[in-house]
C-alpha cells in the first residue's frame, strides 16, 4: 500500500543545515520515495535558503500569521519540498539563534507546525501519517489532535515522532501558550507541563501514537536516569510505543568508489589504493611525509569536539598520546580548550598530530578514506555517521558502546577473527587506552586488518533499509489511530 506522509522538521538538505537533522530530512523522504510512497516535506526557507520552485499561498490561523507564502519545489518522484516563507520569522543570520537562542523561537517553530497543517488542509491533497521531528516540530501532533481533531480532511492522520537528540527539549514559558493558540489543558502532566514550563519535546511525544529514535540501543538508553536528561519517566511509561530505527547515510556521497574528493577509487578488493588518500590527506594536513609515518597506523577524528563526544577522556590520555605509536589526522571546532588540546599536540609533535581547526567538506572525506582507524569515543550518541562513513571507506572504527555505536559497530573478537572495529563500554580513559592498544595489535597483523576492513564495507548502511522500517512503524500508527 502507498502511503501519504506528511513530514515536518526545522532543517533539510540542500536546503539548510546546522547538524544531522538536515541528512535525515534530506535523504529519508527520497529513500521512502524509492519504495513507492507519497512525501510532501515541510521546512522553512531561511535566508540563504535556495529554491526552484512555485509560490502559493495558505492562510495560517495564528497570532501575527494570516496569508503565508509557501514554495512548493518536486524532489523526486512522488517527494516534494514545501517551504514556509515567512520573512520576520526566517529571513535571518541563523537558523537558531546568534550564540544563544531567538527569543521568539517559541512562535517561529510554532508557526511552522501550524503552516504544515493547514498546507495540507487546504492542498486537497489527503495524507495517511504526519510524521515530525526533534523539538522544532514537537506542537505539530499537539495541533493535530486539539485544533485539528475533527477535521475532516487530516484530523484522522496517524502521528509519529522522532527524537533525533533527547537533550534539546525546546523548553520555554508557559506563557506561550495564548500566543501559540494552545487550548489550556495541554499545560498538564500528561501534556506539554514540564517542570512549571512548556515543552515542545514533550508535546511531540505525549500526542503521537508512535514514538521513534535514531538507534535501538539510544531507545532503551533513553528510559535510563543516566541518559533520560529528566524524560526516563515520560518515554518508560509507553515502552511499547518506542522504536529506534537507525539512520541510513547517504552512500552515494558516501561512496570510496565513486568519490570525487579522493584521488584514486577504492573498494573492498583494491584496498591498496587507500594508500593514495593517505598520502595526499598527510600532504593536506601539513608536515614532513617519512617512510615510517606512511606506515604508522594513522587516526581519523571529523568531530565537534565537546565532552559529548568523549574528548574529556582524550584529555586524560594527552601526555600517552604521542607514545602510543599512532599519528592523528583531527578536523573539528568545539570548546577552546579541546581546540587547545589538539593545536598543542599538533605544535609539539607535529610528526604525529595533525591537526586543522575548523570544517573543510574534502579533507573530511579524505581522513575517511585516508586513515586506518577513526576515533569516537561519545559519551553518548543517539546515532552517529562518521563510524557508518568510515567502515564504508574500510576506515576501521574505535568508539564507544553507546547508541548507535553499539548498534553498527560489531567488537573485533580475537578467538573467532569477526568484527567490524574496537569498543569499549566503561566511560573512562582507562577503557579507551585499551581499546587503542587492541585496534594497535590488530593492525600489525595485515591479514586480520584486511578482514576488519572488508566486514566493515560488507555493511548495508542504506537509507533504503531505515525506510523500510519507518514505512513498518507508519503502518502502526495508522493501526493504532484506528483503534
């Protein structure tokens, strides 16, 4: 049966990106496509956003709205693109905010829910499954089952919500609610109440009837007090109703076959010529290129790099480091003193650590294709891509049992020679240690490091097989609206 979706969500590419959330949107409804169903995504139009499409107007019933231009733009067969061009909202320097927060996001990424609905009340189109994500999106299912409850055009739609990242729970007073037209008894427990405040997170879950997350393992961590950040209550009390679906990547972007940004192909049975990324990554990355620091297992790292990702831990380990017998190639930003931590290691043993400060799209995919191993030791990590890019690129993975690491990374077993990388499960620099010292022995052994390299570039990363299973988890919600 072919579906009708009606997808909602702050950021999508090529439209606009700020994180993760903008791949999903941007290949998910492509991937659903694919398999034959209906898709009309709805975004705003940022500033810099760029569009090709055809202009119509809606009415949007809501404080400061009225008449609204949309942009209706096709993607692909069956997936169109609908964004809201609302100027004092979206025409602006961010998406988000300028160092901290817009202080009317509230109204912002109200008014994108509600402009959702009414484009699909007012398209004469019909839609099976409203599906929104993370926070921004969070009022669309609470519109859909207050305002638009006996609609009859959507007000029968199914609801499911994914939480992309539980720790951004779009919290704000609760005297929005006049302004965002909320009937008051959504300031309840069993509404958006948390904690004295409205909770856009909390909305999206408590009026879907299906709620979702970006790994299997991130699901079960997240009804946990250590990974619930104050939601372990509300998510345990519906376990059956909590699915995680992992995230596909995007492997034709994705691909060390195909890749424009390296400079020879590669796949699993030319794993020589890997050999030339490394070389032109360590020319890219600055230094004296020796013989033995083109046979030294080199360490990716493409991160933000914050303690989330597990850079406390690396800091614990800053005077091993250069002792262990690895170069690292490091790109990313994040807290000063992690960009410390890296540049002084880089100026101090410059032999052994490179180190670029920022973001560069084509020394990313070449640290993917070029090193031997990639490091993301997260102290958490709902999902998680660079670990699915590198073990594509046969870039062997040490992370941590967290999330969606845990999920697509299978440990490296020594008595059986199966796996697709190291982890290790104690959130502590004594662990990670290990773990480099297990993915050090392995590499000395070619033959085992080849058999690591190509079960990592066997793995069906897809987003075909994630919308697979969302196209599952619709089927439910449509089952249980009916009920």
């Amino acid at each position: 049966m072919s579906l009708s979706v009606l997808m909602v969500g702050s950021e999508a590419l090529p439209f606009s990106k700020t994180g993760g959330l903008a791949d999903v949107l941007g290949a998910l409804p492509l991937a659903l496509g694919r398999l034959g169903h209906r898709v009309t995504l709805v975004v705003p139009k940022y500033r810099y956003t760029q569009t090709h499409g055809t202009s119509a107007t809606i009415h949007v019933p809501l404080r400061g709205g009225g008449d609204t231009r949309v942009v209706e733009q096709p993607l692909a067969e069956g997936v169109r693109v609908v964004l809201v061009d609302r100027p004092e909202l979206y025409d602006r320097a961010s998406i988000y905010g300028m160092g901290s927060d817009y202080p009317d996001n509230p109204r912002r990424f109200g008014y994108l829910c509600r402009a959702a609905l009414e484009y699909a009340a007012q398209s004469g189109g019909t839609f099976d499954v409203l599906h929104s994500h993370d926070w921004q999106a969070g009022l669309a299912p609470v519109y859909l089952r207050t305002r638009y409850a006996t609609h009859p055009r959507i007000g029968k739609m199914a609801s499911i919500f994914t939480i992309h990242n539980l720790a951004y729970q779009g919290s704000f007073p609760s005297d929005w609610i006049g302004l965002l037209d909320l009937p008051p008894d959504v300031v309840s427990i069993e509404g958006l109440e948390f904690w004295g405040r409205l909770s856009f997170l909390k909305g999206g879950i408590n009026y879907s009837q299906v709620i979702t997350t970006v790994s299997p393992t991130y699901a079960k961590e997240i009804q946990t007090e250590e990974y619930g950040a104050g939601f372990d209550g509300i998510l345990s009390a519906r376990p059956t109703d909590l699915f995680g679906v992992l995230n596909g990547i995007d492997t034709d972007r994705w691909n060390p076959a195909a890749d424009a940004y390296l400079p020879e192909p590669y796949d699993q049975d030319s794993l020589e010529m890997k050999a030339a990324s490394r070389r032109e990554l360590l020319e890219a990355m600055g230094g004296r290129i020796s013989a033995e620091k083109l046979q030294r297992p080199l360490v990716g790292v493409v991160s933000r790099l914050v303690d989330q990702k597990g850079f406390d831990l690396v800091a614990e380990l800053v005077d091993q480091l250069p002792e262990l017998g690895f170069s690292f190639a490091v790109l990313g930003t994040g807290d000063a003193r992690h960009e410390r931590m890296w540049s002084d290691l880089g100026a101090a043993h410059p032999d052994r650590f490179a180190v670029r400060i920022g973001f560069d799209e084509r020394l990313a995919h070449l640290i993917e294709a070029g090193a031997d191993m990639f490091l993301m030791p997260s102290r958490f990590e709902p999902c998680g891509l660079n670990q699915m890019y590198s073990m594509r690129y046969g870039t062997v993975p040490i992370v941590r049992a967290t999330g969606g690491l845990e999920d697509t990374v299978t440990d490296y077993n020594e008595r059986t020679g199966q796996g697709t990388g190291f982890k290790f499960k104690a959130y502590t620099a004594a662990a990670l240690f290990e773990a480099l010292e297990r993915a050090r022995t392995a590499f000395a052994n070619p033959i085992i490091w080849k058999t690591l390299q190509q079960a990592g570039m066997r793995q069906d990363f897809s987003w075909d097989r994630s919308a697979r299973e969302y196209v599952k988890l619709y089927e439910s919600a449509i089952a249980r609206g009916k009920t």
